[in-house]
C-alpha cells in the first residue's frame, strides 16, 4: 500500500504541477489590457483624434466651405464649424459634418473628451494664433495654408502626460513637460 500511495503522491504532483505551467502559459499569453496604464491609452487616443482633425481640416479646405477673399482657396475651420454645429465666418453652416458630434464643443472652443481638450488655432496676419474667441482676427491668406490643433490633458479628466499639436504640415508633435517638441509616428 505504501507504495501505491507514494505512486498516487507522485501523480497528483506531476498533474499538479503540468496544471500550473498550463496556467502561467495561458496567463501569459492572454492580453492584459487593464495592464496598459490610463496614460497611454488617452495619449493614443488624442493623437488619433489630431490626425481626424487634420483630415477634416484638409477636407473643409479643399470644398471651399470657408473663402471670404472669393480667390478660390479655402480658410480652415474651428472645431464647431468643423463639426457642423456651429456658424461658419463669413455666414450659413457646414451642411455635411467632417468629425462626428463628439468634436461640438462648447463657446470657449474647447472640446473636451477621453481625457484631453482639444482646441483649433488659426493665424492671424501678423502670423499669430487665435481661438474662436477672437474669429474676426484670423488672417483670410494666413488660414488658406496653416492651421494648428492643441492637445493637452483634461485636468478634470485626463491622465495623458503630454502636450500634443498638429498643423498643416500633418505632423503631430509632442512634449512632457519642458522637453522640446519633437514628431510622434
């Protein structure tokens, strides 16, 4: 009997012991999503949504929507007129929407959402850059080549670490802190 116990020991051990190395293979071989720190996952997030935006942009330039000077060359747009949600310069609406209702922000200009605020800057003349608040001051010729769209952290929200831009040139740039810019691919 002895030996039948022992047996039956080493049998439940062997089991015991494939059982855990299956376990840990499954374990390591399963995504772990909630792994993934909040920070990555807003960061990735905003610097998908610039590269919509600067889609948009680009598409609301090409039809035109915005062209006070009459010269053929479309001006780019704020997040609203992007959105559709708000009044164009110059008078009407966008009739077909280029970004989803997510990007209708309020009267600041401001889009607020998964965990970063969003905001479009258009030149002025005199080559600086101006939010919604200050639409009159955007430079006709100056918004028919440039744009700029900020990204950074919702203080409310968000858990991103680090500011981001797009401009027309389509690059997005990023910095944490008082590093310097440099391209996120």
């Amino acid at each position: 009997m002895r030996s039948q116990d022992k047996s039956m020991r080493s049998i439940a051990f062997r089991s015991l012991a494939a059982a855990a190395i299956l376990l840990f293979a499954f374990w390591a071989a399963v995504p772990r999503f909630d792994d993934r720190p909040r920070r990555k996952v807003d960061e990735s997030t905003a610097f998908a949504r610039l590269k919509r935006i600067f889609e948009a942009e680009k598409q609301f330039m090409a039809a035109r929507a915005i062209d006070r000077d009459g010269d053929g060359r479309g001006e780019a747009g704020f997040l609203g007129e992007l959105a559709g949600v708000g009044p164009l310069r110059g008078g009407g609406r966008l009739e077909t929407p280029l970004l989803s209702p997510i990007f209708a922000c309020c009267a600041d200009g401001v889009v607020r959402t998964c965990g970063y605020e969003f905001e479009v800057k258009l030149p002025t003349a005199d080559g600086r850059r101006v939010g919604v608040a200050a639409a009159a001051a955007v430079g006709v010729d100056a918004s028919e080549v440039d744009f700029r769209v900020d990204a950074w952290p919702d203080p409310l929200n968000g858990s991103g670490g680090r500011l981001f831009f797009i401009d027309g040139r389509g690059e997005v740039m990023a910095r944490r802190g008082d590093e310097p810019w440099s391209v996120v691919r």
